[in-house]
C-alpha cells in the first residue's frame, strides 16, 4: 500500500517473513495482538502530508511474531527497529498510539542517520542542554534515542504523543528552536539534490 505525500514522497507498508540482519531471534509464541497496520498508515499520512520526509520513500514492515535479541545473556524484547533505511515493527502488544509512537520514533532515526551528521547532532546536543558523558556516561546509542524521541515529540500527531521514554523527567522536553534545527539540517540535504535515506544503505539507526 503505498501513501503518496504532498510532494514525492511515499510510505510502503508491507508484511515480510524475514527479520532485518543478524542477531535477532524468536521468541516463544505467545498471543499477540495484531499489529494495527491502519494506525501505521494514518501516522505515515500525516507526516509526508506535513511534509517531514519529502522526496524519499519509507519502508515499513510488519513482522508478525515477537522478536528479541540478547544483551549480557537476558533476552531483549523488541518492537521494532530501523536499518538499511527501511522500518521494522515487531508483533507485540500494540495499539492505536503505541504503534503510532514506534513509527515516528524510528523515523525519527532514519532522520538523524540521514540527514544529521555527527557533529550537527553534537551541536544539537549542546543545545538541549546535554553535556559530554552527562546520559550513562555518554554511550552514543542514548543520544540517538533522545533525538529519535524528540523527533517524535515534535513531528507526531497527537497519538504519536501518548508513549513516552524517561528522558523528559530530567531534561526539558524539546521547543521549537529544537524542531527548526531539525528542519534546518534536512531541508539542507534535500536542497543539495541528493537522497541520504538511499545512501545511508547499511546504516542501522536504532531501535524501540
């Protein structure tokens, strides 16, 4: 099914029988929900509508058992995923407004991954008042995941709002200089006539 967008862009939504790279396993069956593929869409539609990711097409698959990988020998579930610039949900408990969080979030990775460059996301950093070393002593992956939260706070609709991480309990939630960087860092990667989420390929960009 495919979401056309205001300008060029589309969002695929798509079910597959294949997890994305290594490393990932299945877990026991157990009686999940289905995962609300219309939630998924609705939210897709408001963002190209809004015109968050102009000129570049979104995979997102549904893949239909939960799924996990293991951290110091315990099982991690997980609900999804972003890598090689395509989106992955996992069967779990899901809802209207949880799966419209997991969307925007990984998008929200795809976006950093893509059009905000390491130093850029520094600098944005900076700017929400996070120092170096300051969230669990600087592990980069935290970082990605405040950035793919804040996308989320910024860009989602209101169901995208409902799920939230621990992160604004101490660091304010982002404003709108936040959201215009934001902008600022894509519209100058559209602008430059290329598609990074095509040459971001083989990039993983985080999880839910």
């Amino acid at each position: 099914m495919s979401i056309p967008g205001v300008c060029q862009a589309s969002a695929v939504v798509q079910e597959i029988s294949t997890l994305p790279g290594s490393g990932w396993y299945i877990d026991n069956p157990l009686p999940m929900q289905v995962i609300p593929a219309d939630a998924v869409q609705n939210e897709l539609k408001f963002l190209s509508q809004n015109k968050i990711f102009d000129n570049t097409p979104i995979n997102v698959d549904l893949y239909d058992q939960q799924v996990y990988r293991t951290s110091e020998g315990v099982k991690v579930p997980y609900g999804g995923t972003s890598f090689d610039g395509n989106i992955y949900i996992f069967a779990g408990y899901w809802g209207a407004d949880t799966v419209s969080s997991a969307i925007v979030h990984e998008i929200g990775h795809l976006i950093r991954h893509c059009y905000v460059t390491d130093s850029e996301l520094q600098t944005y950093m900076a700017m929400r008042g996070v120092k170096d070393r300051e969230l669990l002593d600087g592990v980069t992956s935290v970082k990605e995941e405040l950035f793919a939260e804040d996308f989320r706070t910024l860009f989602g609709d209101e169901h995208a709002q409902v799920t939230q991480y621990d992160f604004y309990k101490t660091i304010a939630p982002p404003d709108e200089q936040d959201k215009e960087f934001i902008l600022k860092c894509i519209n100058e990667k559209e602008t430059g006539g290329s598609n990074p989420v095509v040459a971001a390929v083989g990039a993983p960009a985080g999880a839910w």
